[in-house]
C-alpha cells in the first residue's frame, strides 16, 4: 500500500495577524507559519498504517518558507519520502491547491490519500473532496480511524452531535482526516536535523490555476468597548438586575 499525504502550512494563531496594504490577504512578512494541525493528524495515521501492515508514505508539501522544514519533519516521523511542489503559491486557496497536489500525487499511483479535514486558512474546507475530485476517485470526509480490509480500508466518521458512522471504501479513496487514532508524534529537533543532512527531497513542477472564488477585504474585527470585571456576586446579581434579566 501506498500513501500520499499533502501538507499544508498555516498561521501560527498565537502570532499577531496584520490585513496586508492590498486589504484582500493577511500580511505574511514576517509571520510564523507552522503544520496545519489536521494535517499532522493525517500524518500520524498514515504512519501508524505504516506500521501495522508496511505501507510506504509520502509527504508532500507546497515550496514556501516552512516547507522544507515540514518536510524533513515528516521524514524524521517514519514517512519514506517527502515531495516539494512549486510553481503555486503555499498561501493559495484549496482549489489551486487541489490542482497542484493531484498533479503530483497522480504519478505516485496512491492506494490512499490522507490529507487533513480542513484548516484555519480555509474558506471551504473542502481541499479533501476538491483533491479527489481533480484525481476521479471517491472521497470520505471527518474520518477518525482507518483499518485495511484487503484492496479496501474500514473507516470511522463523526458526524454533528458526535455520532459515528463506520464505511468500507474500496481503494484508492481520498479522507480527510478529523483526527488520528492517537495523538500525532513529536520528532526531536537532532533527528530532524539528523535527516536534513543525510536525506533528499524530490522537486514536482505542477500549477494552481486560477481560484473560482476571491476576497474581495479582510479586516480584523470591531473593538468593542471591552469588559467590566466583576468581583463578586453580589456586583453579577445587580447586572442582571440592571439588564431586566432577573
């Protein structure tokens, strides 16, 4: 079996977020980007497949500034060989993306795709469906386990209210991945230096196209006017008292 996982990265949430001038995207000058956090639990599923039943994983990633860094994490995890994508922009729109990603994973011949459920960059959450779409394989989405069953795959899926659902697909199939079946494994900065200097990562050519949708502004939301600080509950019973509550 074989199992490709695009990954993605995203905005480090704890950073400072700026509008850039164009008033249409964030400013990425400078901010920390860091591996969405569904696509390090995608990761970790398609290594823990990897060692249940020997599958070969490939990562692959959009070149930009924490590309390689992802990368090479990746390798330090388990993964057995990392793809760097360029000719489209890391911070594109999952329809881009989607192009880019299925272009290279086409050649691999992928028994799996296992990409993360959505990310805080999203606008559609949809890169999983709109990936299978561009490849013409089926897709399952919110999958919290995975099991091989001979030439198909056992999966579990949460749906609202947190009721599960289990699927048999036949491969190859696309999921987006909620969330792995154990919590996703930490690489030693020393090992993942460790494979800088003794692993390569393989170059694909691909594009994004064009995206179906645009922002037209972004800003950051209204201040209010802030809050007051009660310090007791005798201060909280004459609130709701003033407000009509009680």
């Amino acid at each position: 079996m074989k199992i490709a996982v695009p990954l993605k990265q995203v905005p480090d949430l704890v950073e400072d977020l700026e509008v850039a001038a164009s008033g249409t995207a964030l400013d990425f000058d400078g901010l920390k980007m860091k591996l969405n956090e569904f696509d390090e639990h995608a990761l970790e599923e398609a290594l823990l497949l990897k060692e249940a039943s020997g599958a070969e994983v490939v990562a692959l990633a959009i070149a930009g500034a924490e590309a390689d860094r992802m990368l090479f994490t990746a390798l330090a995890k388990g993964a057995d060989k990392a793809v760097k994508v360029s000719g489209v922009d890391a911070n594109a729109d999952n329809h881009a993306l989607a192009q880019a990603f299925a272009a290279a994973i086409g050649p691999l011949g992928a028994d799996l795709i296992l990409t993360g459920v959505q990310s805080a960059s999203d606008r559609d959450g949809q890169l999983a469906p709109l990936l299978a779409a561009r490849l013409g394989l089926p897709c399952v989405s919110v999958v919290t386990g995975v099991q091989p069953q001979g030439k198909a795959v056992l999966l579990k899926k949460e749906y609202s209210g947190g009721v599960m659902a289990e699927f048999e697909a036949d491969l190859p199939v696309v999921l987006g991945i909620q969330a792995a079946r154990q919590t996703p494994r930490y690489a030693p900065v020393s090992k993942v230096r460790q494979v800088q200097q003794s692993a390569k990562l393989e170059d694909f050519a691909a594009s994004g196209g064009a995206a179906p949708s645009q922002v037209v502004k972004m800003a950051p939301p209204p201040r209010g006017q802030g809050c007051k600080m009660l310090k007791s509950a005798d201060e909280l019973l004459a609130v709701l008292k003033e407000k009509g509550v009680v």
